[in-house]
C-alpha cells in the first residue's frame, strides 16, 4: 500500500511516497530526516493539536479561546472535544492557565489563551 504525504516540516515541503510493508514503512522522496520521521508519525501514530473555544460567564467576552499545551493522539480528538464541550469557567482566567489537567490521560493539558478579568 502507497500514500503520498507532503512534509510540513520545513519550508521544501517535499513530497513524501509511503509505502507500508510487513516491516513497517519505507518513505522516498524527502530531502531531509525530518521528512522520514515525520511520515513515520503521520502513518503510524498520526499526532494532532487541538484549539477550540469554551462559554465564560462575564459581560465583555462570551467565549474563551483554550488550546492543548501539547499534540496528542488524532483517535483521541473526538472524546476530548466532547469533554471540553461540558467546561464552564468564571473570570478571572490568566493566559496560560491550566483548565483540566491530562484531559483523558492524553498527557495534555487544557490551557487558557487569553486573559479575562
């Protein structure tokens, strides 16, 4: 089985060929080590980061934007949406704040972006 991924690692954005076999994978077609360890990633362990935004009681803003502090597993986003759907914060909240911690065992945290008194 063959995939073709483009490397979002630096700026070349090569063109990855991936080809899955009993081994695991064989990738062509990237120009640097980042390339392969990225296509193994993305195949094997796909990682993603998540950012979204949860309701906050208070007169001048009506949502607050939170963020993972860290990429966790793509199988796991659906869950952790859900989860992050039912929080209710009051202000104060500070930029950077932890809101839930190791959300689903994922080893990410739940983090404020934006400070609201």
């Amino acid at each position: 089985m063959s995939e073709t991924l483009t490397c979002i690692m630096c700026p070349v954005s090569c063109e990855l060929n991936v080809i899955r076999n009993d081994d695991g994978i064989q990738v062509e077609g990237s120009q640097c080590g980042r390339g392969v360890d990225f296509a193994e990633e993305e195949i094997l362990h796909p990682k993603r980061n998540l950012a979204t935004s949860i309701p906050i009681s208070g007169k001048n803003f009506r949502m607050l934007s939170v963020r993972l502090s860290d990429r966790v597993s793509r199988h796991l986003l659906m869950d952790i949406l859900k989860e992050i759907a039912v929080i209710r914060i009051d202000p104060p909240v500070y930029r950077g704040q932890v809101l839930v911690d190791n959300i689903l065992n994922s080893g990410a945290d739940v983090i404020a972006t934006r400070t609201v008194e």
